[in-house]
C-alpha cells in the first residue's frame, strides 16, 4: 500500500500496471491486484500498511482501491492490512515529512471494512488518544481487527499507561503491543 500511494496511478502505468485514478473498472482492479501480488512476492510481504486521514471513509479517494484490491488481496495471500488511522499530512510543510500532524479518526469506516471483510485479517491503530475507548471496542466487537502498537505521537510515556489499561480491561490480551 505505502508503494501504491508512493507512486500513483501514473507511476503504476510506467510500470506496465495500467490503471484509471478512481480505480473502478475491471483493468484497474485487475492491474492493482496484480501490482500488489507481484510486490508481496518480490519483498516477501508479511503484511500490507497504509496511514489513513481523521476523515477516511467510503467517499474517501483510497477507499476503492483498498476494498476492491488491497483487502481482497490481502485476504488471499493470508497477510494482514494495517491501517493507521488518523495521521493529518504537513500541518508544517517546511519540516518535511517531518511536518505531519494528528487528527481524531472516524471509527465507523473501520467496522465497515471488518464487515464487508470477515475474513480478511485488519490491524489498526488510532493516532489520537480521543479515538481509543470507541477504537477498542470496536476492536471486542469485530474478532476480524486486531489492534496494534502505540503509533507515532501515541508512544509517549504519559499516554502508553492509560492506553495499556484500557486494552487489557477491555480485549485481554487480544492486541500487539509495542516492543
């Protein structure tokens, strides 16, 4: 996933993945899953990562591709998807990649995606620490998601505490921690 969105569809094309950028039709679904088998093959993927916007949902421009190819992809090969959600792209855009910034995620996309894929394997991460009590029981509800790690901006010592007391009350020990 982080390569589809490092290249585009033009870059895919170049690569003799012929794709349109709403990702619809058959030829691009075909060409994206294609794309996708390929990489995992030559890197030996164990799993698929992509960060998400607080506004990803089913109007969003990644939500096609990610249901009609990354998931379904994903969901063959055995490997999971990572989505990561929340992150808000160069709030200083004079710091780089450096220059990211965090937003409260929608939650309700991730219950969508768990349904429309029961058997595909999701973990998630929330950036925002006012995501994590609907994120984790949404995480109980849906044996499909597994919640992983303290992402980014999570991993402090003054949050990790509340977050680590709050995942084992409510999931046990049904979720991957950090190292």
């Amino acid at each position: 996933s982080a390569i589809l969105a490092a290249t585009g569809p033009a870059a895919l094309g170049q690569l003799g993945y012929a794709v349109k950028p709403e990702f619809r039709d058959r030829e691009s679904i075909t060409n994206l899953r294609r794309y996708l088998y390929d990489w995992q093959r030559r890197m030996k993927a164990r799993y698929m990562a992509i960060s998400l916007p607080p506004t990803f949902d089913e109007n969003s421009p990644v939500w096609v591709p990610l249901t009609n190819s990354v998931l379904p992809v994903a969901e063959h090969l055995g490997i999971p998807v990572a989505l990561m959600m929340g992150v808000e792209r160069q709030w200083n855009p004079n710091l780089g990649q450096a220059g990211d910034g965090v937003g409260v995620a929608k939650i309700a996309p991730l219950r969508q995606l768990a349904e429309m894929f029961p058997d595909a394997r999701i973990w998630a991460t929330v950036l925002s620490p006012q995501n994590e009590y609907e994120f984790a029981i949404t995480c109980r509800k849906f044996g499909n998601i597994t919640p992983f790690g303290g992402w980014w901006w999570r991993n402090s010592r003054a949050l990790l505490p509340e977050i680590v007391r709050m995942r084992l009350s409510l999931l046990g020990c049904s979720w991957i921690g950090n190292n």
